[in-house]
C-alpha cells in the first residue's frame, strides 16, 4: 500500500494521510497539519516544524528499566524540557537546543556519576515525534487503548477525536 501511495504522489497526485506514524508522514508529506484533540496546532513542511524544535536531541536506552527514573534525573538539568521516557523501551530523549558535544559530556558526567548504565548514547536531529512532543507536551502515538492492542502496526478503528497528524503529498 505505501509503495502504491509512494508512486501516486511521485506521479503528481495529492493524496490526504491521517496518520499517528510520523515517520510515515516525514517520508510521505509535502505538507503537514498537525492537529491535537481536533484542534489544527502547526502546520508546515517537515523541516519547517523540525526547526521548531531546534537544535539536537539527546537520547539513550537505559537496559535496566528500573534505573529510569535516575537517569531522567541525571540529565534533566541538561534538557531545555522534561526528558521523554519510554518505559516499554527503556529510551530517554531529551532536547538539548545548541548545545551538542557540550550537552553530550554533561550527560556522561550526569548519567556516569549516578551509575547508570546506557546503549547509544548518541545526539541526533529533530523528528516529527519530538516536534509533536514540544507542540502537545505528550506523544502522539499514546492512546487510552488496551495495552495488547498497543503492539498493533494500524488499530483498525480510529477514534476521530485522537491526536493526529495529517500529511498532504
């Protein structure tokens, strides 16, 4: 189906995605219209709402789910907000505006000092989920669903007042 919706837009066509995989939009959009609880809050090409955000990212994995809440604490002060974690995955991200090499020693120190354990520690640009991140304070894929239904690649049913974004080829 993507390949198909690939080709029609390469081809001209304009098509209209409503999606909650923002990948899918940054890959697939010209234009983008972010809306939150049925309110359009941005709207823009990808790297327009990108430089929203600004600056890099800081993100980890923490392997032990338990020291999670540590490791947000020991890069907290680092961030221009919060850290975001996922305690599914174990990944802490945490914007870090200009800083870059600077925020990256500090978060060593921080997290090192506090004897965390990490994989991939590693800066990185902005995506379309930190960009709806920074606009709605929460992520764009949690929903009140079941945690089983979660794992799911497309939810058959969508609810129309769900966060979403909607992406214009």
């Amino acid at each position: 189906m993507w390949d198909t919706i690939r080709s029609l837009a390469a081809g001209g066509t304009t098509l209209l995605l409503t999606t909650q995989y923002l990948d899918e939009a940054d890959e697939l959009a010209d234009e983008i219209v972010v809306i939150d609880h049925g309110v359009v809050i941005a709207a823009g090409t990808a790297e327009e709402l990108k430089s929203r955000v600004g600056g890099d990212v800081l993100e980890f994995t923490v392997p032990d789910r338990t020291r999670i809440g540590d490791a947000c604490a020991a890069v907290a002060k680092i961030g221009d907000a919060e850290p975001h974690m996922d305690g599914e995955t174990g990944v802490i991200s945490v914007g870090v505006g200009g800083r870059g090499s600077e925020a990256l020693i500090e978060a060593v120190r921080g997290l090192d000092g506090a004897a965390v354990e990490t994989r991939g520690l590693m800066l990185r640009r902005p995506s379309l989920d930190d960009v709806f991140m920074a606009l709605t304070g929460h992520a764009a894929e949690e929903t009140t669903q079941p945690a089983k239904r979660r794992g799911r690649r497309r939810p058959a049913d969508k609810d129309t007042d769900k966060d979403t974004v909607r992406a214009a080829s």
